[in-house]
C-alpha cells in the first residue's frame, strides 16, 4: 500500500511537471514568436577595433550571436568584411528622391541628418524614407536666420521668379521655407508655426555667418545673403529647442560663429569652420574653444568637401581644416562624417577625410559607421554589429582597414534583416 502510494504521487508529480513544463515552454514561445532566421556564416565582422570570424544570425530583424531553433536559410559571406551601414550627418534633400535613393544604398548609407528643408519639400519624400527600402531620414525643417540672411539667397537660386514654383517659393519664404528672425518677439511669433510643421520638424538649425560682424552686416544690403542670425538670439532658440526636446545645430563658418554657437548652448555644430573669403586666421580654433565644445558634450560634422572644387578643397584641409580637427579630436569633440553636398554622396567626404591623411583607417571607419550613425539616432540600438543591435549591415569585398577604398567595393546589403538588391 505504501509503495503504490509512492509510485502514484511519483506518477502525479511527473504528470504536474510534465503540465508545468509544457505550460512553460507554451509561454516561452509566445514570448519569442521567432524561432527562426537566417545564418550568415564565413564573415569577418568588425567590432570595433578589428574584423574577427564569425557565424552571426539574424532573427526579427536583429543580430543573434546565438542559433535560433530553426535556420531558414544560411549564407556564405565567402570571407567578406562586415561593418555596420554608413550615414551622412549634413544633407539636403528633395524630390525626385528615387535616385537619391538608389545612390544612398548603392554607397551604403543607411542614415542621413537633412540640415534645413522646407515641411513642404519634405512631404514630397516623407513617405518615401524611412522604409526597409530607402534609408534613415530626420529633418531640420526651416532653418533659421535673419531677414536676406544664408540660405535664403541659396533657396533664391533654386527658386527662378516667373515660374509657378519659383513665385510660390518667393512668396512663401518666411515662414514657409526659412524662419527670418531679428529679435526674440520675432522668435517667440515664429516658434508656433515652427512647431507646427508637417511632418514636425526633428531638430533646429540655426545660421551663424560672420557673427562677428553681424550688426554692420544686417544694416548693409550687400551683405544679403553672407550674413546669418544675430547670435544673441541662438539662447533664445536653444531655449524654446530644449524645452520642445529637440536639439539644435548650428550652420557655421568662421572661428567667431562656432564660438557664439558653443556659448548659446547648441549641441551640434553642422561644420568646421573654414573658408577662403577671409584670411586663415578667421577660421581657425583656439585650445579654449575646443576645450569649451567638449565640456559641454558638443559634436561637429565634418563637411570640408562642401566647396566642391577639390583642389580649395585641399588648401583648405591644409591650412584651416586640420588645425581645427587636431584641436578638436585632442580635447575629446566627437567628428561627425557630413558631406553638405547638393547630389552626391558622402563618399566623397569620406574620400577627402583619408586624403587628409589625419585619420588612420580604423579612425574614419569608426567615424563613419559607427559614431555618426548612433549620433544621428542616439536612442537606437545601431552602429554595432553586436546582439539585439538592429540587424543593418554591409559586405565589403576587401578589408577597410588595409585600404580605406575597399569601403565602396559594397558586395551586399541587408537593412534591418531585409537583403537589399544588388545595386544599379
Ligand atoms: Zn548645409
């Protein structure tokens, strides 16, 4: 009796943790519906430092170091260098955006800042990005200046009188396309319309021009178009920014600009200073001015191809931009890789950056695939080729680190765990 007692409660208690662990592997299931996923073996995967081989899988959409219980499909990356997608922290985008599109992928960036655009240019794309089929876009929206400041004269250009689209824009300009501020009254008026924008606007940018010289430039007609803001007024916006949670950037371009922006609290410099309208010494960066920028946590895109001509673009790496990034990398300010370039991609930035000579292969890797990319999306889990980081990511056919140019020989893409077309 005692003994079939036993063997009873023993069979009771194997049937209660059999219920129990059916129950549970039930719920474990449910908490993971993904069960399974796709093997990409025979990579080397940077980690930051160095390329290592490794087998990586990607299950919704992440990276998995560990296999899922079922492999749908493996892939032989046939010993090709992995690193995380590219981005672009400067740009300005329109439509048609398709072969925008096509060139981004082509060049694997992934991830793009748009430095001032207008709401109404942008609902033209909007719809277009942001999908596993197109990159990673945020927007500015109107960028703010003085009345005739920069980049008014800019969207002037684009904007010819006597044509339908041309007279909108002209008409339009503020508030539509720029906010054109002199006085906090005129910031407070404008804020509203700002805020009010479709799609909402992800950050502010503000435009510093000669900030020096401001007041007599303001007063002076001629100057239309090579001023900016007053810079008493970026407290002001960076005020109303913060509150809103939006951060601010700011377009600058002599030494004074980048100080009235570090001094008005922005957090993002959309350039280094430089230029050739005005001797060297305008454009160059002080120890102190470094030093303020990365106490107060600013980063600074890079942008020295925005002149375009590759040979003043040289002079300038030369005898401004490499003072001025020696000075910043030694006081701890993150560089952001930004192009500025109307039409082109930030390949040639990139290009420009090894040139120089001033950055070692894994330092521009890094800068490009890694730094900006989690700069321009801070909260996503991106830049890394690591565990439940988004499964985004790039097949080189040679390694980066012996040959920076290995980075444009892109043998496969795959965004978010979608593979990507072969390029066009
Ligand atoms: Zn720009």
């Amino acid at each position: 009796m005692p003994g079939s007692i036993r063997i009873r409660s023993s069979l009771f208690l194997a049937l209660l943790a059999l219920v129990l662990f059916t129950g549970f592997a039930a719920t474990s299931r449910a908490q993971t519906p993904a069960t399974h996923g796709v093997e990409y073996r025979g990579g080397r995967w940077f980690d930051g430092t160095r390329f290592v081989p490794r087998t990586v899988y990607v299950v919704d959409g992440l990276f998995r170091s560990r296999a899922p219980a079922r492999v749908d499909r493996v892939v032989d990356l046939a010993g090709g260098f992995v690193v995380p997608p590219f981005a672009d922290a400067h740009q300005h985008l329109y439509a048609p955006i398709e072969p925008t599109i096509r060139a981004y992928l082509r060049d694997g960036i992934f991830y793009v800042k748009d430095q001032a655009n207008a709401p109404l240019g942008r609902q033209a794309i909007h719809a277009a990005l942001n999908r596993p089929t197109s990159f990673d876009y945020l927007s500015a929206n109107q960028g703010w200046t003085s009345p005739g400041g920069h980049p008014v004269e800019v969207i002037l250009r684009a904007a010819p009188a006597g044509t339908p689209m041309g007279d909108m824009i002209r008409q339009r300009m503020d508030p539509d396309f720029a906010m054109l501020v002199d006085t906090p009254a005129d910031v407070a008026r404008h804020w509203p319309l700002f805020m009010a924008g479709t799609p909402r606007p992800d950050f502010v940018k503000v435009f510093l021009f000669y900030s020096e010289d401001h007041a007599r430039r303001r007063a002076d007609a001629r100057f239309e178009g090579n001023r900016g803001m007053d810079p008493a007024l970026v407290p002001v916006i960076v005020r109303l920014a913060h509150r809103a949670g939006l951060q601010v950037s700011a377009h600058v371009y002599t030494a004074a600009d980048f100080r009235a922006a570090v001094e008005g609290g922005v957090d993002q410099i959309a350039h280094l200073p430089g230029g050739h309208l005005s001797p060297d010494a305008t454009f160059l960066l002080t120890d102190a001015d470094a030093r303020r920028a990365a106490r107060r946590g600013v980063t600074v895109i890079t942008t020295i191809t925005q002149h375009g001509d590759a040979a003043l673009t040289d002079r300038l790496v030369r005898n401004q931009f490499a003072h001025n990034i020696r000075l910043l990398r030694r006081a701890g300010v993150p560089l952001l890789l930004g192009s500025d370039r109307f039409g082109d991609t930030a390949v040639t930035e990139a290009a420009a950056l090894a040139r120089s000579g001033l950055f070692t292969n894994l330092e521009l890797l890094r800068l490009w695939s890694v730094t900006t990319p989690r700069a321009i999306f801070p909260s996503r889990r991106i830049g890394r080729l690591a565990d439940g980081y988004e499964a985004s990511f790039l097949v080189l056919g040679g390694d980066p680190l012996a040959d920076f140019a290995n980075t444009r020989r892109i043998v496969r893409r795959v965004r978010q765990g979608v593979e990507l077309p072969p390029a066009r």
